[in-house]
C-alpha cells in the first residue's frame, strides 16, 4: 500500500491522536494507525475511527490529565 498524499511507503504503527474543537483538547495514545515512512501522513482503519469518536463523544475516561501551557504566536 503506498501513501495517498505522496506515494510514500506505508508502515503499520501505535500514534497519538490529537483532537481540538474550540477550546477543547485530547490526546489518545496508542492508536493503531498506517503511517507514511516519507511524509508521515496518518490514517485509521473504519474501526478505529469509531473508537476514536467515542474518546471525542466523552464515553472514557481519561487515564491521566496533564496541563499543558498555550502560547500566542501574535503576541511573543
């Protein structure tokens, strides 16, 4: 199988998934995903993606919560 964005080869591997709405932030570790050796492109079998909506739809619990600090780039 070979990327849909740059024709790089693909490799199966565990990411992190970030996901952002509004003010609204998650991270989910250890996501099986295919990802591009050369533009490290990511994508999520059907399956995962449906697990993944149910972290977005507050189903889980997290494991842990981390704080995290958010810099402006217009006002550094």
């Amino acid at each position: 199988m070979r990327c849909v964005i740059c024709g790089g080869k693909i490799e199966k591997k565990k990411v992190t998934f970030s996901y952002e709405q509004k003010n609204r932030y998650l991270f989910v570790k250890n996501v099986p995903a295919e990802v591009c050796t050369n533009c490290e492109e990511k994508t999520y079998s059907p399956e995962v993606t449906d697990e993944l909506l149910k972290f977005v739809n507050d189903e889980f619990l997290p494991v842990k919560t981390i704080k995290v600090p958010i810099f402006d780039f217009m006002t550094r």
